[in-house]
C-alpha cells in the first residue's frame, strides 16, 4: 500500500505540475489581453461562484462518498455500491440543476452582494458572465462525483486530467471567442472546457460497470448518512471559500482594477499549494482512513508528522521567496499587453502577503482531513467559522492602516489561528502526534531558509541591473542549491529519504 500511494503522489504531483502550468499560460494570457482592467475584475467575479464550487465539492465528496463506497466493494457487495453511485449521481444531478436556475434568476443580486460598494458597470458584466457560466455548476457536479469513484478504484491521476482540459479550452476560448464575444467569449470557454472535462471520465466510469442511469429510491441508509456528515463538510469548506467571498467584499469600494491584481495573486499563490498540498492530500486521506480504520493510531501520528515536515519543508522557503523576488516574478509572467507596471506592483503586493498563509492552510487542510477519517466533521465547520470572524476582524484594523493588501494579511492571519487551534484539538482526541523530530526539522528548515533568503537578497542588491530573466533564473537556482544544500548537510532525515527512494526508482529503470 505504501508503495502505490508513492507512486500516486508522484503522479499526481506531476500532473498536476503540468495542469497548474496550462491554468497559468491560460491567465497569463488573459492578463496580456484583459490587465487589471473592468473587465478582468468581472470575470474573476463571475468565475468565483463556479470555481469555488469546483475546488471544495471534490473534497466533500470524497471525504463522504468514498468511505461507504469503498467498504461496499471491499466486502464484495458490488451490486449494492453500483446502485449507490447511481443515487448518488441522481441526488447531485438534481441538487446542483436546482442550484444553477437559482443563480441565474438571481445571478445581478448575488453579484451586487458580494461586491456591494464595486461600480454598477461591474456588478452588470460580471451577473451577465456568470450566467453564460451557470452550466459549469452542473458539469462541475459531474466531475466530482467521478472524481470521488474513481478514486475509490485507485485512479488517482485520470481526474487530474480535468483541469488541463478545462485549461486548455479556456486558452483555445482566448483566440476563438474573445475576438468576437470579447470577455463574454472567455466565459464561454470556461464553461465548454469544465463538460469536456466531465466527459473525459465518463468511459472510465462505464469500465467500473456502474451506470448513468437515475435512481429515484433515495431512501436509502446510506445514502442518508453520506447527507448527514455531507452537510457540515459542506459547511466546513464554503466557510473556507468564504474568504474569497469576503476578501471581494472588502476590497470592492477600493478600486475595480484590485479585484483583478487579487486575482492574478492568488493564481500564484494557489499554485505550490495545488502542486504540494494538492497531490498528498487524496492519498493522504485514504491512508488515514486505513489506519484509523485498523485501529493503528500510532501510524496514523506519524503520517500526520510526515505530512506536516513535508509541506513545511516546501513551503517556508517559498514564502520567503514571496518576499523577495514576487514582484519580479509578477512582471516576468503577466507584464505586457495590458498589464502594465502599476497592475505588476499592485498584484505583487497583494502576493507578498498572502504567501504568509501558505503554510498555516498547509496545516489547517492536513488537520481537516484527519479529523474527517475521525468521522468529526463539526469541528471543522466550527473552526472555519471562527477564522472567518478573525479573518473579518483582522480586516477591518488593517485595510485603513496598509490599504487593500490589509486583506491579504488579514486572510494569513485567521489562517494561521484556525490551524494553531485545529491542532491543539486534534491533540486532545488523539495524543500527541508530533515529536522531537519535528523541532529538529523546524530548525534546520528555519536555519536553511534564512541562509537561501539572504543570498537572494544580496544577488537582488548585486544584480538590479541584470536582464530580468537572469536574474530570476539566478535566484531561484541558487537559493534551491543552497536551500537543499544545507539541508543534506544538516543530514535532514526527509529530505535524505526522498532522495534514497528517487535513486532506487532510477537505479530500477536503468
């Protein structure tokens, strides 16, 4: 088992490399044509409501889906989980239909909820877009439901096909549509690639022998306790999309062109998540689901630990370089057509510190997943709730001290709160689940990530006047070979494991 979710990490870690990149070819080029304009910021707007949607369902399904699922076919009651998957699909198809007309009838009110001090030209295009991308709501549903079953069949990098299809799409939109839609063109193009994307699955599906055909009998015990701990996941993760929600809300009466530099930023900000985070956290779950399942809690800890090293590892040193070079990485990528100087200083500022978080949403996912194959999904919705609140709070200190970026330091800071607060919790239902190791690696990464950003910092001081390619090419190489350097001397015990295993597997190709 341990070998195959290895094998599945590295694979989805790839594949989602390669999705991540064709999500930021396809904003690169919607920034070249569209900036920080109006129209950019509407169609983030309108792009939030599908997005959101398509980034917590996934996750909802598969913490409430997969298990009732996979206990059926594991003790051979195949029959019965094939005739749970068509209810399943039957109760999405339904709900998210239903979900869609209400968004489109309300589709201006919404909008002007969400962004109530924003233009009244933005409000109008961006309702106008998110009805053109309604039917994504429905193909969004569909995809995650055969994500979810899949997963179950141990297909792990099939469903990240989607997003790379989805992507694409969007590009081909760029220069199909938007020439003669405009902006409405892209709207189009997201919502054609989200049902190419739903499509993809759909002879993976038909190969497992489950069918499409509705099922009506939803009285069904199962049925009725994937719904019970269904809704305060659902909860739990719209109180982790809210934030986006309330970061356009507080940002809407500063400017129309800052919904679009947030925009741009998170796309950055997303992407080490998506690529770290993103591919431990499916098979993560499902060996915490084994575990706790056997009654093993001891390996259960110590996978948490390894989860948490892992990502602290990654993600530390890529906040520092946040820091350090953002802005020049804002330039190299979005920086031509109609993103000028000022949407590159805006957006990076906005990236700086929103990179604060990376690490606490790290922890906060690891500790949310662990409590789901706990089967506690009310602690979860609570503590969402309470970084909300912290997130709002911390909001309105800082927005009138450091401007619009004061939401971004706001979001970091309620992240970071949950995460401390879901950890002390987590402790109290299991015990301790950290050890010294986990104070010794802190050190090292703490150590190494200073040693890479003062480095950085002096070839920023040395190198200003190098080509810009250069010199972020320079920084990034040299702060990984020292980063990594110093970590192998200190003789950090992950890192070394990795890089044994990474050998072995070339040694067997060879």
């Amino acid at each position: 088992m341990g070998k195959n979710i290895l094998q599945s990490v590295i694979l989805i870690m790839i594949f989602t490399i390669l999705s991540r990149a064709i999500g930021l070819v396809r904003t690169i080029f919607i920034g070249q044509e569209f900036g920080t304009s109006l129209e950019a910021s509407a169609f983030m707007l309108a792009f939030l409501i599908p997005n959101t949607i398509f980034l917590f369902l996934p996750g909802a399904l598969n913490a409430t889906f997969i298990p009732p699922l996979k206990r059926l076919l594991t003790e051979g009651k195949i029959a019965q989980a094939h005739k749970l998957f068509q209810k399943m699909t039957t109760v999405t198809i339904v709900v998210h239909l239903s979900v869609g007309l209400l968004i489109w009838i309300f589709a201006l009110p919404i909008i002007q909820l969400i962004v109530a001090n924003a233009s009244l030209e933005l409000q109008a295009l961006a309702a106008e877009l998110l009805r053109i991308m309604i039917p994504s709501l429905f193909f969004i549903s569909l995809i995650s439901l055969f994500s979810s079953t899949l997963n179950t069949h141990y297909y792990f990098v099939l469903p990240m096909l989607g997003p790379i299809i989805n992507n694409g799409f969007v590009i081909l939109a760029i220069y199909l549509f938007v020439p003669t839609y405009g902006i409405h063109g892209l709207a189009l193009g997201t919502t054609i690639g989200f049902f190419a994307s739903s499509l993809l699955m759909i002879p993976f599906i038909l190969k497992e022998k489950y069918t499409l055909i509705p099922n009506w009998q939803w009285r069904d015990p199962e049925l009725l306790k994937i719904g019970e701990r269904m809704i305060p996941i659902l909860f739990a993760s719209a109180m982790s999309s809210m934030n986006e929600f309330i970061e356009k809300f507080l940002i809407s009466d500063l400017g129309d062109d800052k919904i679009a530099a947030f925009g741009y930023a998170r796309q950055i900000f997303q992407l080490p998540l998506a690529i770290f985070l993103g591919s431990i956290a499916i098979p993560l779950f499902v060996l915490l689901l084994d575990h706790i399942k056997k009654g093993d809690l001891f390996v259960a800890k110590r996978t948490i630990e390894k989860a948490l090293l892992s990502m602290m590892m990654l993600l530390i040193p890529v906040t520092i370089g946040f820091w350090l070079i953002g802005e020049e990485l804002i330039a190299i990528l979005f920086q031509r057509g109609s993103f000028e100087a000022e949407s590159t200083r805006i957006t990076a500022n906005a990236l700086v510190l929103l990179g604060l978080a990376l690490y606490p949403l790290a922890i906060r996912d690891i500790f949310t997943r662990t409590f789901y194959a706990l089967e506690n999904t009310l602690t979860p919705v609570i503590i969402g709730a309470i970084q909300i609140a912290i997130y709002i709070a911390a909001a309105f200190v800082l927005i009138p001290l450091i401007g619009f970026t004061g939401a971004a330091l706001a979001f970091a800071i309620g992240a970071g709160i949950a995460s401390i607060i879901l950890g002390i919790l987590l402790w109290r239902r299991i015990g301790a689940f950290l050890t010294k190791d986990f104070l010794l690696t802190f050190l090292k990464i703490t150590f190494a990530s200073g040693v890479m950003g003062v480095v950085i910092f002096m070839i920023d001081f040395w190198g200003s006047s190098w080509h810009p390619y250069i010199f972020l090419f320079l920084s990034i190489l040299i702060g990984v070979v020292i980063y990594g350097g110093l970590l192998i001397l200190l003789k950090e015990p992950l890192l070394l494991t990795l890089i044994e295993k990474g050998k072995r597997r070339v040694q067997r190709l060879s």
